[in-house]
C-alpha cells in the first residue's frame, strides 16, 4: 500500500496534514528561516508527541529543487542534529559521498534512508535509470526516490511503465513531473511506486494533487 506524504513547516500544517490522511510528513529544513531552524527541533518533539506520524529529514540543495544554498560542511552539520529526532532521511544520490558522515549517521540510529534524483528537464533514457537504481541500490537504502520531468506521451508513459517493472522488486518511488504529472501522480502508486506527495493547501509544485485528491484515489 503507498504511503501518502506531504511536506509541513509547522504543527498546525502537520495537523491538518494527518486529518486529510497523510501517512507521513516530510520537515524541509531547506525551506526554514534562520528564525525557523531555531524552534525546528521542537517541531520534530511536537510532531512526535501530538501528531504521532513518522518524519522525513530533507535538506535540499538548489541544483536538486531546494532552497538550501550553504556549503556541505553546513548541510552535515544540519544533518547531524536532525538525524536523531526523525524517522526517514533523505539524501540526494549525487550527495552521498559529500555528505558521508551524516549518511554513516542516519544507518547507526537506524533510520530509514531515502535515496533521491531529481531531473527538471528530462526522463532519462531507460538504462540510464537503471543505473540510477542500481547505483542507489549499492548503498541499500530503504528506499530510491526518482523524480524526473517528462516532456511527452512516450517519456510518461515510459515512465509508468519502468515504475511497474521496478517498484517491486525494491522500495521505490516514481514521481512524474510536467504537464502530464497530474495523472501520473495518482498511477505511479497504483503501479507500487511507495510514496506519493499530495498538497494541504496550495500546490508545492505545479500540477501536484491534493492529500485530499490522493486519498479518494488510492484509498
């Protein structure tokens, strides 16, 4: 059964989150004033204790969709003092050499770690997502998450159908980005891609179904 996920900044949105049947939130510290970070950690305490739903750690870099415009040395930093209050941790594939200590981290507290890439310009060719999957797999994550954007038919429907081969035989995530996202936002689950992202209030990204649109859909 996928897992319906949505991105929160604060308690109330967490709250809203989990009444419209979100299964897990997703806490993007790339997205956090400076003002922010400072009361982040008791965030992750409330979420805990009063939503009771399991967080994902994101700290996304610029080139990958984020916000985050630090160096790594900073991002690990960041990294380390989140890993223990969270439950899932994404990393980017292309980061995880740079970022090695906090990865080494988040397997000795035992967190499930989330393999990433995104792609906004293109669906790579099929071998080369292959060997996206398979580079990702090296590092026995609990789960690789592609996101890339398809352009057309053929990339879409290329794309549904390398989710259908590939969500179960490993953890992963297919996320569709384009014109064409909106549909396959709701396919790609029912396909065994293991997560989907719906909004709460307003799209985070253009053509992104609401909590609400995916519940109805996947149940």
């Amino acid at each position: 059964m996928p897992k319906l996920a949505a991105i929160v900044t604060n308690l109330k949105e967490a709250q809203t989150a989990k009444s419209q049947g979100a299964d897990i939130l997703e806490v993007r510290l790339d997205l956090f004033s400076s003002n922010q970070l400072k009361e982040a950690p008791q965030l992750f305490q409330k979420i805990k204790k009063q939503i009771k739903l399991p967080i994902i750690l994101t700290i996304r870099k610029k080139n990958e969709g984020g916000s985050f415009s630090g160096n790594e040395l900073i991002r690990n930093n960041l990294f380390e003092r989140f890993i223990p209050l969270s439950d899932y941790v994404d990393f980017e594939l292309s980061s995880v050499k740079t970022l090695k200590n906090s990865f080494n981290i988040a397997y000795k507290f035992n967190k499930k770690v989330i393999l990433s890439y995104h792609n906004f310009k293109k669906t790579p060719k099929n071998s080369q997502l292959l060997k996206l999957l398979k580079d990702s797999l090296h590092y026995d994550p609990f789960l690789t998450k592609l996101a890339v954007f398809a352009s057309n038919d053929a990339d879409f429907l290329r794309l549904l159908n390398f989710c259908k081969m590939h969500s179960k035989s490993s953890n992963t995530a297919i996320i569709p980005m384009g014109h064409l996202s909106r549909f396959g936002r709701a396919i790609c689950p029912i396909l065994g891609s293991y997560l989907a992202y719906g909004y709460i209030n307003t799209p985070v990204v253009a053509n992104q179904l609401s909590l609400k649109q995916l519940k109805s859909v996947l149940g």
